[in-house]
C-alpha cells in the first residue's frame, strides 16, 4: 500500500513539475518564433526608417514609433482609470458593503470580466464614440481616449476581482487592532488594510494593466485606427492606433516572408518585451513588498 502511494506521488510530482517547466518553455518558444520571424527586419530596412513617425508601408514607411506611442498612450490612460475605479470598488466590497450586497457584487463583476472584448467594442462604436463626440465637441469619437475608457473598462474587473481577495485574506484581527486603539473604519482601510494587502492589490493593478497592453479587439474598433504620432496631450482626443491593432488588421492581407510580414512580427517583440518589463516590475514590487512585511511581522 506504501509502495502504491509513494508510485502515485511521484507521479503526481512529476506531472506538477512538468506543468510548472512547460509555461516557461512554451514562453520560450513563442519569443523564439518572434526572434525568428522579425529579426530580419533589421537587415532590410534601416533603422532610421523604424524610427521614423511615419506608417504607410505600402509605400516601405515602416515608422513603428506612432504605434508605440499610440499604445502607451492608450495603456496609461487605461490604467489612470482602471486603477482608482477598480482598488475603489475592491475596497468596497471587501471591507464596507453589507454582505448582501456582496453577494450580488463579486459575481457581477466576475461576469463583467468575461464579456468578450468585442462586444466592448460594438458598444463603444455604439454609444460611448457617438456620445464622446457630441459631449466633448469632437470632429470624431474614435479616439484615444475612447479606447482608453474601453480599456479601462475591461482592466477594472481584474483588478477587483484579484484586490478583493487579497483584502480579504487580510486577517480580521489587523482590523480589530486597529478599532481597539480608536482608528475609524476609514483609518483602518487605508492605514492597516491596504498596507498588509500590498503585494495582492499590486499583482492586480499589474494584471488589469498587462490586460489593457494585450487587448486588440477594442482597441481596433474604437481608437480610429489612424498611425500618428501621440506625443501632446491634445492627442488623447485625436485618433491613434496600437501595436496589437496594426498586427490584427494586416496580419492577414500581407504576404508571407515580405518585409512588411518581417516587421509586422518586429512589432511583435516590441510588444512582447513591453508585457515582460511590466511582468518583471510587478514581480520586483511584490517581492520588495513581502520581504518588508516579513521583516516588520519578524
């Protein structure tokens, strides 16, 4: 009997394990093809041309600096609404809603986050880009701004769902610390919740920002679509366009092993390094955050 349990074990050790080493080679991999398949865009076209601002490669301008800084542009508007709305609503539901409400609260948002993407975008071309153009005086609602909304939008229900849960394995005796010393509930949340709940709230505003960096749907229905170079802050209410729109939309009209294919896959590292350096952040921050807990709790 002990010699079928340790055989079942081993096993199950061994499947573990594999799972654990295959994410990384299938990262791996995936980074490799994207070396393999972009990487000739160095050889033929000039780096000068790379940098340029302009996007038109049907006639070989391959400026790639619009899409970046349409993506940023994006992202960071995304995340300056993502991020209070969705710690706010966190914190809400964790520490102040009856439960109740909560139990009305926390499914609807998980059901908000399943929505598909491209229903968020018919509802922008819909309603918000029509609304956004009559309200703001716009020539045109697809703008950045509208993706960033959208964006936001679609980042809040991961940062609640994933904040939520790590406020509510603070212990209850943090907070009942705090009452006794005559904190008021608000004192309690910001002073004693929040902080222990550090390293979960960041891993949720990493995640709803690395959901907004790799949305392609929305974005390409609602930003207008248009390679310029979003630099000022009167940009936000032009429309731009993103990386992961540009691979979408001429992914599938280029030909194979063209220049235009070699960059379009270029575009693609640029994207895939962008998503590791957050990944590489967020993970330095928690770190950093339970290491300090660990020595304050020591």
């Amino acid at each position: 009997m002990e010699k079928s349990l340790s055989w079942r074990e081993f096993i199950i050790t061994r499947l573990i394990q594999s799972s654990g080493y295959s994410a990384v080679i299938f990262v791996l991999l995936i980074f490799f093809f994207l070396l393999r398949e972009g990487l000739p865009t160095l050889s033929e076209v000039d780096a000068s041309s790379l940098l340029s601002v302009r996007w038109y490669p049907i006639e070989d301008y391959f400026g790639i600096l619009p899409l970046i800084s349409g993506s940023l542009m994006v992202t960071l508007g995304a995340a300056l609404i993502a991020v209070p709305f969705g710690i706010g609503t966190a914190v809400y539901i964790s520490e102040i809603a009856p439960r109740w409400m909560r139990e009305i609260l926390k499914p609807l948002v998980e059901l908000l986050g399943g929505l598909p993407s491209v229903v968020l975008g018919f509802l922008g071309i819909l309603v918000v880009s029509p609304f956004l153009r009559i309200f703001l005086d716009l020539p045109t609602g697809l703008t950045a701004f509208t993706g960033s909304l959208l964006l936001g939008g679609i980042a809040v229900p991961t940062i609640v769902s994933v904040a939520e849960d790590a406020l509510d394995s603070v212990p209850r005796a943090y907070r009942e610390g705090a009452w006794a010393l005559g904190a008021t509930r608000w004192q309690t949340i910001w002073r004693v919740t929040l902080p222990a709940a550090r390293s979960g709230v960041l891993t949720a505003v990493m995640l709803g920002v690395g959901r907004a960096i790799g949305e392609t749907m929305t974005v390409m229905m609602v930003t207008g679509n248009a390679p310029v170079l979003a630099l000022k802050l009167g940009s936000l209410f032009s429309p731009v366009r993103t990386m992961t729109a540009t691979i979408a939309a001429e992914m599938g009209e280029v030909a194979n092993g063209s220049t235009h294919y070699h960059v379009l896959f270029l575009i693609g590292i640029v994207l895939f390094v962008i998503s590791l350096i957050v990944n590489i952040i967020a993970s330095s921050v928690v770190f950093r955050a339970r290491k300090r807990a660990e020595r304050i709790l020591s």
